[in-house]
C-alpha cells in the first residue's frame, strides 16, 4: 500500500475490512514504526504492550498511537 503523508505527519489507514479481526486498528492503538531496509517504506505494526501512556510511548522514540483522522490535514 503506498499512502500519502499528511500534514503534521498523518497517515491514512487501509479500511477495516482490509485487515483480519485480530489485526484490526482501533482508534488507541499503539504502533511500532520501523524503517524498512530500503528505507523508502515504513512497517506498521501494533506493539505488543498496549498499555503505555503519552509520555512512555514518547520515550520510546518509534512508537505512535493511532488517532482519528483529521482531514483537513490531506487538504
């Protein structure tokens, strides 16, 4: 899937049927970022401690948690 970047950094998410019932993203989600090889592509992937505040998932430094998309921001 290629998707375009919006601003403040957004990425669209692939709709829900696109994703089995136990990978389906929920609005809280936490993510792991990890540059791929080629470093042209980002894997996305939930992280496997779901439990982390603001401020831990911001020490970590590749996490990210999944927010309601904004569209102004792909304007």
């Amino acid at each position: 899937m290629i998707a375009t970047v919006g601003k403040n950094g957004a990425i669209p998410l692939p709709p829900d049927e696109d994703f089995n019932e136990e990978n389906k993203l929920k609005i809280g989600d936490i993510l792991l970022s990890t540059l791929v090889k080629d470093k042209r592509s980002i894997k996305l992937e939930k992280f496997s401690d779901q439990s982390l505040n603001d401020k831990q998932i911001k020490v970590h430094g590749y996490l990210c948690r999944v927010e309601e998309l904004n569209p102004e921001d792909f304007e």
